[in-house]
C-alpha cells in the first residue's frame, strides 16, 4: 500500500478494520444512500456502485440465458447434499462469468429458500427444499457452500436466505399473520435457517412479507435474539421487495413511512428493497427518521457496517486479487452433465409392479400436456439448450419407436353474431422469440407484444382458427394459435398469438370460460375482464360486466388422439403436472391436491386402450393421484427437471439409470387430510409426516428402485454430547443403484408430544450388486433427542428411552435400535414463584398468538372476535403441601398453596371481555372468570385480579379460556 492510500484499500488489514475505515471516511448522507438495494458510488472514494440481490434459486434467473438446473424441490428429492453443493458451485461461476459481460448480474444472491414445505398448497412449493428441517438445513447448507466457494478470504457469490420466517402461504401474505407457538419456532422453523447460518455459508437473510404473531417479518425481534447469535460474522438482512413501505401501508402498522423504516432498521434491517431502482423515497425517509429521532447514527453505521463487510468479503475493493475470473464460465460440458445427472437423481419411482424399467425396443407412445414442454418457472434463467420428455426418448436408442399425442382440445369460437375467432397469418417478417430470453432485473418489466396483428372474427367459417385449447385445472386455461404461440394480451388490450410461453408476474396467457348471456363469457384471468369484439380485433373489455357472447365449438378431441396412439404402441407413457405460472406460484396458492380434469382423462384413456401405461408426473408440487396409484402399473414423480429433464427421464425409463429420488414432502391422498393453509401449528394441526396421524398417499422419504437392499446390525451409542449410529447397508439385486438411508429419532415415553420420529440424519449411497457398506452417523444428541422445553424456555434432553430407526422412507422402516438417556428431568411449571407466560401454552384451540408490543413479545388472544381461545398449561406447580410432596420442587415458603391471580391485558375495543382460569378435575371451587374492561388500545395494559374459592395446591393442569378481544401477556399467582 503506497502512503496515499487509505486504509480501506489495503488487504492486508482485517475485514473489520477496512470497513471501519472506509465508514469513517462517508458522509452522513453518503452512508444512508448505501441503505438502498441500489447504492450509488462514490466517486471521491473510488467506491463503486452495487446492488443486492440476484436470483439464482436452481440457476442464474433473470438474466437470460444460463444453464437450468432442477427445480429446488427436485434438489430437495435428490437427498444428495454433495451433489446439491457442484450444483451451487456451477452456479456461482455462472453469476461470476455473467457478471463479467453484464455488470448488472450482482453477486449478492438471494438464494436459496429455506422455507419448510409444510402445507402443499403453498403457491410457491417449488421454490423449498423439503417439509422436514434437518434435510432442508443439509441441502441449504450444501447450496450455499458452492455459491460462497472455499477460499479462505474472498467470496464466490454472497448467499441470502429466504424468507425469515414461517412463510408458507400466499394468500394475504403481507397482511397475514402467521400464529406461530414456541415449540414450532424452535423445533421446525428456526433450524432450517440456523445450520447455512452455523455453517458459515450465507451472508445474511431476507424477511417474508407476512407477519408472525402480529408483527411484521420486517420488524422480527428474533433477528437479534437469535439470527446473529448464530454467527460472530456480520450478517446482512436485505428486505423483501416493496415490503418496507408496506409497514405503514397495506399493513398499517406504523402510522407514517418515516416510522415504519425507522423500526425495520432497528429491528435488523440492512438492505431496503423498494420502488425498484429509485432510491429517493426509502432515503428520504431514513433521512427524516434520523432527523426526527427515530433511528440515531449508531443504527445507521451498523447497518451500512454489515453491508460493507459483505461487499469486502466480495472482492468489490480488490478487484486486482478477484481468485474467480480464471474459472468464471457458463453452459461449459461440467455444467450440462452436473444438469443432467441432478435431474437423473431428482426422479423418483412412486410405484412399479414390474413394467419399468422398459425393454428395449418397444414401440413407445408419448402423450400428455407435457410431454413435449421444458417448463420454467418465475425464478428460472432462460434456457440454452432444452430436451422434453419426447425428445429424450425419440433420442435414446433403446426405444423402437415414438409417437405422439398431446391431447389438447381443439376447439373454434363463434360469436352470438355467427363470426369466428381468427388468428392473423403470422408476418415472416417479425421475429417471435421467448420473451424472458434477452433477460432483465425484473422480467415483470417486460411487456407482451404490440407489433403483431391481434386476433379478428371473420364470418367465413373456412377461415376460422382452430385454437388448442389446455385446461390446467380450477377453470384456468390457456389458448394456442395453430402457430403453436399463446395467446396473449399486452398493454393496448388486444389479443394477440404472441407469447412462446404464459410467464410473467401477471400471467397474459391465461383465462377462463364462463357462463355469459346465452353462451359463455371468455374472462381473461390477468385483468378480469371479459373479452369483447371490437373494430381493432379482440379485446379485453373496458367495462367489467362487458363481453362478448362465444359458442365453443369442440372439433378435436384430446382423449381420443391419445386413446389411438396408447392402442397402436407397446408401452405408453403419459406426462402430466402443471405448469409453473398457472395455479399455484408466488402470489397465488393452489386451490386443491387434484390433477387438472383434462389431464386425469387423458391417462384414463391411455389407461383404457393399453393397460402397459406409465404416468409421469412433472410438477413443482404434490397430487393426490390415488385412482391412478390403484390403476396404473407404475407412477413417477419429478420435479421441472431443468434441461435436461427429458434425456434424465428417458434414462430412468429405460434402465440406464436406477431411480433414487426421494419424496422431500408427505403425499396426501385427497384435500381432506390437510390442515387449513394459515395453520401453522403443525403439532396440533398433526401436519407434515412429523405428526401426521392418518395414512399418506406416499410418505416423506419414499422412492422405489430397481434393486433392493438390506440393512442389518444397527448399533447406536452416546457420550453424552454426540450421537454416534451405525448400520450395513447391502445391495440385494443384480444392478447397481443408489439407496438413500434415513436414520429417525423417537422419544419412546415423552412428557409432551413429539414427532411419529424425526430424521436426524441420512445419506444417499452408490452400492453395486451384492456389495454392503457400513455408514456410521454422527449427529449432537441435544439436536437428535431434544426438544423445546415451552415451561422453562430452554432446549432439552428429557431422560429415558429412544429409538433410532433406519429406514428407506418415514414409513418403511428397515432397522431399529434403542438407547436410553439420563438427560435433565423437566420440572413443573414454577407458575407460584415465576409467573406465567401466556404465549410458553402447551396446547391451544380456537387462540392466536400476537404482539405484546410493536418491537417484542408476545401475548395470546382469540383467533375470531366473537369466539374463544382455550389454552392448556401442563404441570404448573401451586406450591403448598401437596405440592411438596410430588417432589418437583414445590416452594416450601408457599404452604399455603395459591389462590389469588392477577393478569396483564389489554382490550382495543369497547366493552367488557372474559377470561376464565380452571383447573380441570378440582370441582367448581377450581373456576374463576375475570372481566377485562376496555383499556382503549391494543397496547394499553392493564391488571386484573382474583381469587380462587379455595386455594390451589400441588401440582396440576391450568384451562384459560379467553374472550374475543382480550390479550393476555401474563398471569402472577400468590
């Protein structure tokens, strides 16, 4: 470093020390700029600008062209963190090497998302690793290790988790709260996050835009009690787009902008995403909270300090000693084989009596919705190259031969003045292309086509267009022009054939039939509008209730297309699932677990002319496919498998490949077995295959092969600190394949209810014929065995005995072992001499939990104004000689046992409410009702007080039922 230099610039100081110079030397306004996701340079300084945020889920999204990688629920289903981890890796160098050409492709990546798959009617399903933590935390691990690369100075990519925290719904998701009880958030949504943190793989974390307990993600008090404790690096939380000025906007949480940012860079908030590349609105309003006093320079600079750290730990200062340049590359062999061996590992064998893997030879027919597509989905790049299921089996040269139906309708429309609907000859002269394919920072930038002639009726019935038409289910369907391009509207209203594909942030593509005067109303689905005549062509109608009247005329029909080609073939394969932009997708959750109609009678027809039929589902979520898992011979399951999707597929079918996918969610047999989307209480609501009482259609774990293992001689033993398990693994069959061994933790006798069992540990091994290995586990026996103590606010290892199961699935359990533990006895509750927190319940109906106050805490509450909330406290301890006499140490002061109770509420609305105290089993003497008058804001709290008839005693169960309208934070017993 030459004398001039500054600090900052000089690599040899730590970290910390260049971002306490380079801190030192910007000017107030210079630090609250960088707040922004768009930071401007500053040019005195030579500081470049940057930017948060770049999307790269299972690839480089967004900016065009780049290799596509399975959907992160297919990575999920591969079990395979080293395989997961050169997956990040190659991505990592494509963000590098696109950085190169395109200095807006920026290395701090929000990637991946960590949110547990909890509910399978999450719109955005696709985007998580598994329902389970421990394999969401080993696969995220493994991710954000490849994006972050080894080095031991610089960064590859700067990984940022998604979403903080219990974001599992779409519906209302900026304005609902998520009710989310201490043992969920300590057992279920925390370690997700904590393993990339602890590991030390990711920058930081990006808030959800819904609110948890009545508090807005943005304003999570749990980014201080517990995400940067996790870490002695510095870490970076950038907001969620738009979500700041949603704090006092949609959310009406703070009655001003100025208050509602102010709180989120207090509650931990680094990175404000908002009003896309126009910084002036967030900074104005950083500026007059810190004029006003809202926020101080400390909170400023730490904020900025973190941003910086990340920038450093980039190379952004150094770019002389960037280590990645020299191995910066894109859609290079590595990266095409690493595509196509992430998709072989991503399929999944749900069911085989014999008829996979195929012989070779046969006469193949190909038919389904997607039989022919390589979808994408919103957080995926464009493709560079794309082989569908079709074509990988026209290319692999064990098939005899392959025909194909798609089975669309052909349908033609006429209006009620007898003209049809045509679609313009295309000009040759105008080049369609996909429209994500140039790239953009936000493809929802990107508008729909304006230049190309929009569709017209004619009265000739001769020069009609036969539309194809595809039903997705729930009444939402897309149109195709013969061309083969969908039909689409852009912003002038018309529509036109224009689009290779439905995408974009509001689908264009999509509509709906309905009944209309005396024929049907065609409803496009992205303005809501009816589609009209007009002199300019059709036309979404500038009045609601507009529209003009069609009789659809069917003159194709997909089921018999399908029928003939599954009679003429010896084997038929029937590629069904969704498409990523339609029902179910960021905004947008699914309705239901069925498959679309049109799709389930497709493979009912193939079924009916050939019973040798094979379905394979491609999606980015469950269905219930229970008829076709009684009918059909076989069923697989992959996620969009990216672009190699087709040749993995035909690879399987074929026998090149033995499937060792694995489900990373429950399958459930019909929409009846789900809890409600917005019930996030998993452990009441027995949701997930942790707690799950029914049977599933096929459980967390499950996939078949095409040979068999055997496991023998499990062992396990502890020191009190790790858990050590063992077990031999053997190939039984005559071909190599991959056996993914789960190893499951149970609490035989618990205090409290735990999981069915719990995986704590698993691994994907390659065995060939006849060969066995021995894997030992290691995993902390406080994470294995433990559980959250909600009495005594801790984590713990309760003594007794333990089972550890090692299976191939949840269900399909191969080997058991047991151990016992002295582990630490768990108390009564000391509510005499401690209190009582009313969120630590043990169980609850009909409650909600919310904010104690703006900035922390909790209270309880009734979930509906005009019900009741029920609680239940196990084993509080009263004190007096009964209580001593459990020995659970009972205070010798408090012989008297307890009868008087006060209780810290607060009641927003006028009026009087109720809470009642019971102590089950103790008679009427037992009861008590308190009235809650109103205190006139939901943060106004007040005491109330009673007492028992007779005083309470020992140990017991403690019922509070409480009123709509009443918030309770505490209860003092004496």
């Amino acid at each position: 470093m030459t004398a001039h230099q500054p600090a900052f610039r000089n690599p040899q100081l730590s970290v910390a020390e260049r971002v306490t110079d380079l801190l030192g030397r910007l000017t107030p306004a210079e630090r609250l700029a960088m707040l922004h996701q768009y930071a401007p340079a500053v040019e005195r300084l030579g500081v470049p600008a940057f930017r948060t945020g770049q999307e790269a889920l299972h690839g480089v999204a967004w900016m065009g062209p780049a290799t596509v990688f399975p959907q992160a629920v297919g990575l999920g289903a591969t079990w395979n963190p080293e395989l997961v981890r050169r997956i990040g890796e190659a991505v990592g160098r494509e963000v590098r090497a696109m950085r190169a050409g395109d200095p807006r492709v920026g290395l701090n990546v929000w990637s991946p998302t960590v949110n547990l798959l909890r509910h399978p009617l999450w719109g955005r399903n696709e985007e998580g690793y598994a329902e389970d933590p421990q394999l969401t935390s080993a696969i995220a691990v493994a991710y954000t290790r490849g994006l972050r690369g080894e080095h031991p100075v610089y960064w590859r990519t700067a990984p940022v988790l998604k979403h903080w925290l219990a974001h599992n719904h779409e519906r209302d998701r900026d304005t609902a709260s998520t009710s989310l009880r201490a043992r969920v958030l300590h057992e279920y949504e925390l370690p997700a996050f904590r393993g990339p943190v602890r590991a030390g793989s990711v920058a930081g974390v990006m808030p959800a835009y819904n609110l948890v307990n009545g508090r807005p993600n943005h304003l999570s008090p749990l980014l201080a009690e517990h995400l940067r404790t996790w870490s002695e690096q510095p870490l970076v939380v950038c907001s969620d787009a738009g979500a700041p000025s949603n704090i006092a906007g949609s959310e009406a949480y703070y009655p001003s902008h100025e208050e509602g940012l102010a709180a989120a860079l207090r509650a931990g908030v680094d990175s404000f995403t908002d009003h896309g590349e126009d910084s002036e609105p967030s900074v104005a309003r950083l500026t007059a909270a810190l004029e006003r006093g809202l926020i101080t320079q400390d909170d400023v600079d730490a904020a900025v300090g973190h941003l910086l750290d990340m920038r450093f730990r980039l190379g952004d200062f150094d770019p002389e000693l960037d280590p990645f340049p020299a191995e910066a590359a894109f859609d290079t062999p590595e990266h095409r084989a690493l595509a196509q061996e992430a998709a072989e590992q991503a399929v999944v064998l749900l069911k085989n009596d014999g008829l996979l893997p195929l012989s070779p030879g046969l006469r193949v027919a190909v038919v389904g919705l997607l039989a022919d597509e390589v979808k994408l989905d919103w957080y995926s790049g464009s493709l560079l190259r794309a082989v569908s299921p079709l074509a990988g089996l026209r290319e692999h040269p064990g098939v005899g031969s392959v025909t194909y139906a798609e089975g669309t309708d052909g349908i033609r429309l006429r209006t009620a003045a007898g003209d049809w609907v045509r679609v313009p000859a295309a000009d040759p002269a105008v080049e369609v292309g996909d429209r994500a394919a140039a790239g953009a920072l936000d493809p929802a930038l990107i508008a729909g086509r304006t230049d190309l002639a929009p569709l017209t009726v004619t009265a000739d019935q001769d020069l009609a267009s036969v539309l194809d038409l595809i039903d997705w289910g729930e009444g939402v369907l897309t149109l195709r022009a013969p061309d083969g391009l969908y039909v689409s509207v852009a912003e002038d209203g018309l529509l036109r054939a224009s689009a290779a594909q439905p995408g974009g942030w509001v689908i264009q593509e999509a509509f709906t039939l309905e009944p209309h005067g005396d024929g049907q109303g065609l409803r496009h689905r992205g303005t809501g509008r009816l589609v009209a005549v007009t002199e300019a062509g059709l036309s979404v109608a500038e009045d609601a209730g507009d529209g003009a009247v069609f009789t659809v005329e069917t003159v194709r029909r997909g089921t018999d297309e399908v029928a003939r080609a599954a009679a003429d073939a010896d084997v038929v394969v029937v590629v069904a699932g969704n498409d990523p932009h339609l029902n179910g997708r960021e905004t947008e959750d699914r309705p239901s677990l069925e498959l679309p109609p049109q799709q389930e009678a497709l493979w009912r027809a193939a079924h009916a002319a050939n019973e040798r039929t094979v379905l394979v589902i491609s999606s980015s979520y469950p269905y219930a496919v229970d008829t076709a898992d009684a009918a059909l011979p076989a069923l697989l399951w992959t996620a969009h498998g990216g672009q190699a999707a087709g040749t993995a597929l035909a690879r399987v079918l074929l026998g090149e490949v033995s499937p060792a996918g694995r489900l990373p969610q429950t399958w459930y047999a019909a929409d009846a077995e789900l809890p409600d989307l917005l019930d996030y209480d998993l452990i009441g609501s027995r949701a997930t295959y942790l707690y799950y009482d029914g049977t599933p259609l096929y459980p967390f774990g499950h996939g078949l092969s095409y040979t068999s293992f055997g496991y023998a001689e499990a062992s396990v033993r502890h020191d009190g600190v790790t858990l050590t398990a063992e077990v031999a693994v053997r190939n039984l069959g005559t071909v190599p394949g991959d056996e993914v061994v789960q190893l499951y933790a149970v609490a035989t006798a618990p205090s409290v209810p735990r999981p069915h069992r719990a995986l704590i540990a698993h691994r994907r091994v390659t065995l060939a014929p006849g060969e066995a290995r021995r894997l030992t586990f290691e995993v902390p026996l406080a994470e294995a065995l433990g559980f959250w103590d909600v009495a005594h606010e801790r984590w713990t290892v309760e003594p007794g005995g333990y089972e550890l199961h090692f299976g191939a699935s949840s269900r399909d359990i191969r080997e058991r072992t047991h151990l016992t533990v002295d582990g630490e006895p768990v108390p009564p509750r000391p509510v005499r001499t401690a209190g009582l927190a009313a969120a630590g319940f043990d169980e609850a109906s009909g409650a909600a939990l919310a904010d104690l106050s703006r900035e922390a805490g909790d209270v309880v509450t009734a979930a509906a104004p005009d019900g009741a909330g029920r609680l239940l406290f196990r084993r509080c301890d009263f004190g007096g000689a009964a209580g001593a006499a459990d020995g659970a140490g009972a205070d010798a002061g408090t012989a008297a046992g307890t009868a008087a109770v006060t209780v810290r509420v607060a009641r927003e609305e006028p009026g009087e409410g109720t809470l009642t105290l019971r102590v089950p089993g103790a008679g009427g003497a037992a009861s008590l009702t308190l009235t809650v008058p109103s205190t006139g804001d939901r943060y106004a709290y007040t005491t109330v007080r009673g007492a028992f008839p007779e005083p309470l005693t020992g140990v017991a169960d403690l019922e509070l039922t409480v009123g709509g309208g009443v918030r309770v934070d505490r209860l003092e017993f004496g």
